[in-house]
C-alpha cells in the first residue's frame, strides 16, 4: 500500500497454536496490531473478509481444502488477491481493527508516521500467499506448536461450545479431523517460507524462554524494546505446564 511507511507483521499459524500470547506479547513491546479487536486480539472485520471469500469457495476456517485447491490455480490467485486488495484499498482502517475516534485517527497517523504495526487473525495463515503479493515486503512471524496439542485444543474447544449449547462445527468433534486440519494450515503457512522476512517458531520454546524469544521475536519485527516492556511481555507467556487458551 503506497501510503504505509512500513510493512506489516503478519502473525500466521493454525488456531489453538499459541499465536493470541504471541501476538499479546508483541503488542506489550511495541508492535500496533489495531484497535477494535476481539477478546484473541484480532479484528472481527478481518475475519469477516477472510471467511466470506472462504464461502465463497465453498470452504470456511475449519474445511480449507477447497480454498487451496482453488488459490493453487492462477485464476484463484489472481481472483483472491484482487479480492484482498479492493477490500484494504477500500476500507484500511475497518478492516485491521481502527475506529473512526480520535485515538483510532492517532494510531492510523502512527502507522503513517512509520510505527510498527501488524495483525494477528489464523485464517490468514491459508491466504499467506496472496497477502504477500500485496505487502511483498511483511515480515511473517509463523507460529508453530505440537501438532496433536493443538488439534488437541481444537477438539477440546469444540466440545466445550457444544456442551454450552453452541451447533456442532462439522467434524471437529474428531481428533484426527483436527489433526489433519492443523497439517493442512502448516502447509498453507509454508507457502510463504521463500519470503525474504519469514521467521517460523516453536511456541514451546517461547513458553521455556520468555525473554530470550521474545527478544529474538522483537529483533525480527524490528522492535525497539525496553526491560521494563519485556518483562512485561515475558511474565504475560503461560508455562507449558499450564494448558493454553490462545486461539
């Protein structure tokens, strides 16, 4: 985009694999993610723009395949970045979580002004590919966890909407339909891996060393950080121990 000073940070990885504390601790050491967000820091109307073009394509976060398939063709690519790019062009702010208040006009002068900024939303993770040929130059931070806790997670999450009411989401209920969805978005996500700016990560290893990492994480996104913020960010990371409820 022609008016933003710098690119964004792309937080990517399957649902249930760490990236809410991530995306939560690289906000504490400076990293803009938006404004009007939802309780796992992403902006409803991004996910919104994501899953209508999924239905579009007969697919949704939970059933990717016939999205792939279709972006894997040149007519599917071509369609979903033209898709992406009149969307942003047209409504920037709306869509990475800024409102039209005073504070909301701040932090969009802040990103004009060269801040750093970025967002985090799982369903990007499948249209890495086509966000990158509208920011060529994003920094994607992948985010990667044990594959069977993560399906595991998703299952568990799954059931617990079912128990409080909620209609079953097709075939989540099945650990190894999990499984294979989480491999499915470790696929899409590895299709931006021969991006110059892309850092894949161990969210375990993050969860062992907060400070350490999330150093190395803030030297990836070109983060200027202070030990009074990193202490921040480090103390707001789980343990392994302790089971995650990132998205």
């Amino acid at each position: 985009m022609k008016d933003r000073h710098r690119p964004p940070v792309i937080i990517i990885g399957a649902h249930r694999s760490g990236t809410t504390a991530t995306a939560r601790a690289l906000e504490l050491v400076g990293l803009q993610i938006g404004q009007h967000l939802d309780s796992h820091r992403e902006p409803r109307a991004l996910q919104k723009l994501h899953e209508e073009y999924l239905g579009k394509v007969g697919a949704a976060w939970h059933n990717p395949r016939p999205f792939l398939e279709w972006i894997d063709t040149a007519e599917g690519e071509q369609d979903c970045v033209s898709y992406l790019r009149e969307n942003v062009e047209r409504d920037f702010a709306r869509i990475f979580g800024y409102r039209g208040n005073p504070k909301g006009l701040w932090l969009r002068w802040r990103i004009n002004s060269g801040a750093h900024w970025g967002w985090k939303e799982p369903r990007t993770t499948l249209f890495a590919r086509t966000w990158l040929e509208i920011f060529p130059n994003a920094r994607i931070l992948h985010v990667v966890r044990d594959p069977l806790a993560a399906a595991e997670s998703i299952r568990e999450r799954e059931l617990k909407f079912q128990a409080a009411g909620d209609r079953p989401t097709s075939n989540l209920s099945d650990l190894n339909y999990c499984k294979q969805l989480v491999d499915a978005y470790l696929g899409a996500a590895e299709l931006a891996a021969n991006s110059a700016n892309y850092h894949r990560f161990q969210f375990e290893e993050l969860q062992a060393n907060p400070p350490a990492m999330l150093e190395q994480l803030a030297n990836f996104c070109g983060l200027r950080v202070s030990t009074r913020n990193l202490a921040a960010a480090a103390a707001s990371i789980r343990p392994a121990r302790v089971r995650s409820t990132s998205a």
